[in-house]
C-alpha cells in the first residue's frame, strides 16, 4: 500500500520532503480570500486577467473562478449560449504556472470542477459536451508545468528544459460567434509589460498612481477595467501581430518583431478545441 501523504491540519503541506525540495507551502482559505479582496472589483470581473507563477493546486485560481463566475451566472443564467461562451472566456482570463506535474493535473482539474457544477447547476436540461471539451483544452494551454523563474517548461524531473513557457490568450470577437487564439512566450509578455511600465508615469493625472506593478514578479494580475468595445490584452502591450497565423517576419523585417506571435487560431466561440 502507498505511503498515504502527509499533511497539516489545514492542508497546507503535501509532505515534509516537498517542502524541502520545493518550498512547496499552501495558502490558507483564510488568506486566499483576504488578499482576493485586495483587488475585490477585479477579482469579480470577467474581463481581468489573472497569472498565478506558483499557482500549485490552484487555491487563488479556484477562488478567482468562483468570484468571476458568480457575475457571468448573474447576467447570463437564463441564457445558455450566452454563459457558455462567456464563461469560457472567463476561464480563458485565468493562468498558472507550476513547477510539480502532479499539482498542474489537480490544478486544472479543480478549475473544471467548479466550472462544470456551475455549469450543471444553472441549466440542469443538458450540457454540451463540445462546450465541456473546450473548457478543458483551454484550462490545458493555460495551467502549465513548468518554472516561472526560468520561464521554460521541466521535465519529468523538474528540470527546465530548452521548451518556453507559452500562453494562448483567448479573445471573444465582436459577434461572439468566434473566439481568437493567440499564442505567445511568457517571456516576450513580460518583456512587453517592463516596456509598457518604463513609458507608464508613477502618477496620473487627478492624484492617483499608475497600476502597472513595478516589480515583474508581482504582476500575478493587471486589474484594469476596459473602455466599452475595447478587447482587454493578457499584459499591458500586446505584441505586435503578423499580417498572417504563418508569417515567419522578425525584429528585421518590415512589420518591425511581428514574430513575438507564435500561433493564431480562429475557433467557434463555444468550440474551443482541436479536431
């Protein structure tokens, strides 16, 4: 028989030999949802993006879901097509990264849950098995394993590898019929966020101070409420695009680093997978 697994009263620690290999410690409900509420109007938001570089079995993605679902279910739950696509959209606004392939499979697995019984719970007549399929290859590209210091994916071994972190961002067009995949390298974003924060003024006009986090490793979320019609960015840049999914162009070429564009996709907004 295994070895059952050892754990604090609260379920903060899997083993005391993770928490010497890895530093692996859990945050508490308590404070997951006390540092929630320090960006409470973003938290609820389904237009925010959220990046958990530590995101192990998915505490602080598991309350954020939850938040943003209760406001796509208040506008959408006598409408079906309309709370499918949104709250695929929501569960495209969420991102992880762990080092432990084990956390990364129950991370993305308690994501699905908690959307699934909403799901359940408002239309109870059926659920689409396509929409159901969607959500889980979207919560595949956006809970990754892999080391967020290095920003490359590991191995068996948790070891990084030469492979880049990448993330798909996920972009609901206009007619909400189709949903756009973009794929791009967490380090280009990350280099395109310290940008946007070296031409970001400390102070804004009326007093205030400008949101984008100065240190990189605090930007876990970019709150920002976006302007009617706007479509909101997974950092504060987007990188520049390529006049098309296959264009090869680079820092040389004539569209000026259009290849900071790793992939781009059209699907069925509530199709959100591959054949």
């Amino acid at each position: 028989m295994e070895k059952p697994k050892e754990t604090t009263e609260q379920g903060q620690v899997k083993s005391r030999a993770r928490v010497r290999d890895h530093g692996e410690v859990f945050t508490a409900e308590r404070e997951v949802k006390a540092m929630c509420d320090l960006v409470r109007d973003d938290s609820f938001n389904p237009d925010s993006t959220f990046l958990e570089p530590a995101c192990g079995t998915g505490n602080f993605l598991l309350e954020i879901l939850s938040r943003k679902l209760t406001t796509v279910s208040s506008r959408y739950r006598r409408r079906p097509f309309d709370w499918e696509t949104h709250s695929l959209q929501t569960l495209g606004s969420l991102y992880g990264v762990d080092i432990l392939g084990d956390n990364v499979a129950e991370c993305r697995e308690r994501l699905f849950e908690v959307w699934d019984a909403e799901y359940a719970r408002l239309f109870k007549s059926g659920k689409d098995e396509g929409v159901r399929k969607s959500a889980r290859f979207i919560l595949d590209r956006n809970i990754v394993r892999g080391n967020a210091l290095s920003m490359k994916l590991v191995d068996g071994e948790a070891k990084d590898t030469d492979e880049p972190i990448v993330f798909s961002q996920w972009k609901l067009l206009s007619d909400w019929t189709k949903m756009r995949r973009k794929d791009f390298s967490f380090a280009h974003l990350l280099e395109n966020a310290e940008e946007a924060r070296a031409t970001v003024p400390d102070s804004v006009p009326g007093g205030g101070h400008s949101r984008l986090p100065q240190n990189p490793a605090d930007r876990s979320s970019l709150p920002r409420n976006p302007a009617p019609g706007e479509q909101l960015e997974l950092f504060a840049v987007p990188p520049q695009e390529p006049s098309s999914a296959t264009s090869g162009c680079g820092p040389g070429s004539a569209a000026g680093g259009c290849g900071r564009l790793l992939f781009s996709k059209l699907y069925p907004s509530r199709r959100v997978f591959d054949e």
